[in-house]
C-alpha cells in the first residue's frame, strides 16, 4: 500500500473486564512500570547509550524476575522503544531552549497504557452486544463496539490498552488504511475561532461556543473540595478521584463529539480551508482568558480538521494571524479594536462582525489567488446555538457524513 495512498487511524473501543482481569491488567500496568524503571537504570549505568545493548538486557532481567515471564514479550519490548522515545521528547526540548533535567522512574500508578505490538492479539465476533478481544498472557476480554463502528479491515499494527482515571479500560487499534478521497466542490473557506462564537467563517456562519466546562464547572469544583477532604491513601480518596475523574471523562467526550462533527463538515463541503495560525501556549498567559481558551480547544479542533483533510484530498491553509482582525477586510485599513468591541466599523462604510471580518482575511491571505472581495458577495450572519446545529434545516447546517 503507498504510503501516499494511506494514513494511520486510530479506532477506540470499550473494554469490559471481569473483576479477575482487571487485577491481570492492572498487575501488567505495573509490570511494565517495572520494566521501564529497570531500563532507565541500565542505561544512567551506560557510559554510551546503546539502545539495542538494552533491549538485549531484557533478557537478563526477565531471568532475574521470573514473574515477567507472565507478560508478552513484544509488550516488555515496547517500553524500551517508550523509554527512547521519551529520551527525544527531552533531546528536542533541550533544542527549542527549554531547560530539561533527566528522565525520572515513574511511580506506582503512573503509568496508564501498556501495548501490544504487532502479536498477541486476536478478534472474535460474537454477533452479540460484546465481541472478544483475546490478549496474550491476560485472556478474552469483553469489547463493545458501538453503532457505526467497525473493526479495521486492514492488518492491525499494534493495539493500546489504556486505562482512564475513572477507572474505564479501553482499546485502541492503530492501522493504515486507504484514503478515502472526496469529490471537489469548488469552494474555499476561512475560519475565525473564539470564545464567544466558536466558529465565524468567511460564508456567514457563526456557530456557538458550547463552553461544556464552563457549565460543569460548579459541579466539579463541588467534587474537587470532597476530595481535598478525603485522607490521603485512603479508599474514600481513591473512589472520589475516580468519580471526579469521570465528570471530566464526559465533558472531554462532550468536546469531541462537537469538534469531531464540526471538522467533518468543513472538509466535507470545502476544498481549500483556511485558519489561523495561533500560538496558544503563548495566549494562555492571560490568566482571563486561559480557562475559556482550553475549554474552547482550539488547537485540538485544528488538529481534527488537518487530519481530516489529509485523509480526504482536501487542502487546508494556516495563515500568520497579525492583522487578520485590525485589518478591514474590505479596503486594507487598519482599525483598531480592543477584546470588548465586537463589531468592525471602518470609514469606507463597511459594517460587519469584527469575527467575520477576520474570518474574510483569513481566506484572503490563505489563497494566493482569490476573486477580489467587490465581487465576493457578503453574507448576512446565521448564528447557530451549539445544542441545535445539526438538526437545522438551513444551507448552513451541519450535515453530518
């Protein structure tokens, strides 16, 4: 398969464990926990680290601790990959200017996924609600597959068993598969992001911010203060973060479905899609601005829409975002506007959303050649409320694919 021709996917599923296999996967868990912290140590004692001399010495310390015998030996294997990978994380750091220390051994608990790489897996299914996803060294485990999911057709590269901290497991099957190219519309697209409308793009919608963690958040803080009570290593503890972890557990599954159906519409119906480039680490500094910015999470929608049209044939266009919402979209002026100004008003007469304005320059910079803006016709703003915008009847609705 040409790699031009195939991305990687990944396909996550729920795992519903017996109370046995629980303590088998959480016993694995902390095995490879284990054996990440035993390589770590052989490579402080190497004088020039060699990666493959430590996975060699996995031989030695499985000797050494007979008990990992009870763990796949691809899925020991892996934590030596984890443990270099990690060690370029820092390199790269290190790089970019960052001050970046060692890598430390990671505590009990720490550790949230364990892999299966290429072997050691196997499906069955059921025709029932559960299908059987059978680990090696662990045994068959219950998996649901929900409605419109399906296990890849393609050979399965490697599968992720990660446990959430409310205490859900789950797996996640990694394959190449086909691109699934689109037909061309002919159209093009800029998209402006933010706090109050989420999305205003250059065709006139204006989609709601649903602010899920906004909206939890009193909840949340009501659970954070039950914990902060709770003795440390106590049961009571344990449980309470786990029931704090599932509030945020559903406002991340909340965010995605939004995100993940708000991407699929833009590169369903645009060729070319054009956003901003934001440096959001640095816009996080603002302290008024930070809660609203990450429960927004914009660079994650970003990313949804990048790897959507890669898959899809589409082009997609980041643009340098200086001037975007100062500059007027129709004669070039700068006009200034603080964060409490939301609309654009320019002395060439032209009166629109200072967010449509925006979005108009974006798709202006992002195309290197475009209709001029005169014969562009102007749209009159559809907003759209978050809770509503895939049932609207309108042009503009969200239809799904």
């Amino acid at each position: 398969m040409n790699k031009s021709e195939c991305s990687m996917r990944n396909h996550k599923f729920r795992l519903y464990p017996s109370e046995e296999q629980e303590k088998k996967l959480l016993w694995t868990l902390d095995r490879c926990r284990f054996t990440y912290n035993k390589l770590l140590e052989g490579m402080n004692k190497q004088e020039k680290i060699n990666k493959n001399a430590l996975q060699h010495s996995l031989v030695d310390i499985k000797k050494q601790y007979p008990e990992l015998q009870n763990v796949h030996s691809k899925t020991l294997q892996y934590e030596n990959w984890r443990l270099f990978s990690n060690l370029h994380g820092l390199s790269q750091l290190k790089k970019n200017g960052k001050k970046v220390g060692r890598l430390r051994f990671k505590s009990y608990g720490s550790f949230k996924t364990f892999v299966y790489n290429q072997t050691g897996f196997k499906f069955t299914k059921t025709g029932n609600r559960f299908d059987i996803l059978k680990l090696s060294k662990i045994g068959e485990l219950k998996m649901r597959i929900g409605e419109g999911q399906n296990i890849p057709t393609t050979e399965i590269k490697q599968i992720v068993i990660k446990r959430h901290g409310s205490g859900k497991w789950f797996a996640i099957l990694c394959s190449d598969e086909l691109n699934s190219i689109l037909e061309p519309t002919g159209k093009q697209i800029g998209i402006d992001v933010g706090l109050s409308n989420f999305i205003t793009d250059s065709d006139g919608l204006q989609i709601e911010n649903p602010k899920f963690y906004k909206k939890t958040l009193a909840r949340i803080r009501k659970e954070q203060r039950s914990l902060s009570r709770k003795k440390k290593g106590s049961m009571n503890r344990l449980k309470q973060k786990a029931k704090l972890a599932r509030f945020h557990g559903r406002i991340e599954n909340q965010r995605d479905d939004f995100l993940h159906k708000i991407s699929r519409y833009y590169v369903n119906n645009y060729d070319v899609i054009c956003y901003e480039k934001l440096s959001i680490r640095n816009m996080v500094r603002n302290h008024n601005l930070a809660q609203g910015i990450m429960d927004a999470s914009w660079g994650k929608f970003i990313n949804m829409v990048v790897c959507k049209a890669d898959s899809a044939g589409r082009q997609e266009i980041a643009v340098d975002p200086r001037g975007t919402t100062q500059n007027c979209a129709n004669c070039g002026n700068a006009v200034y506007k603080g964060l409490a100004d939301r609309q654009h008003e320019c002395s060439c007469g032209f009166v629109v959303h200072r967010d449509y304005n925006s979005a108009i320059n974006i798709l202006r910079q992002g195309l290197s050649e475009v209709t001029p803006l005169e014969n562009r016709p102007l749209h009159e703003l559809e907003r759209v409320p978050a809770s509503q915008f895939v049932e609207l009847g309108s042009p503009h609705a969200l239809a799904v694919g």
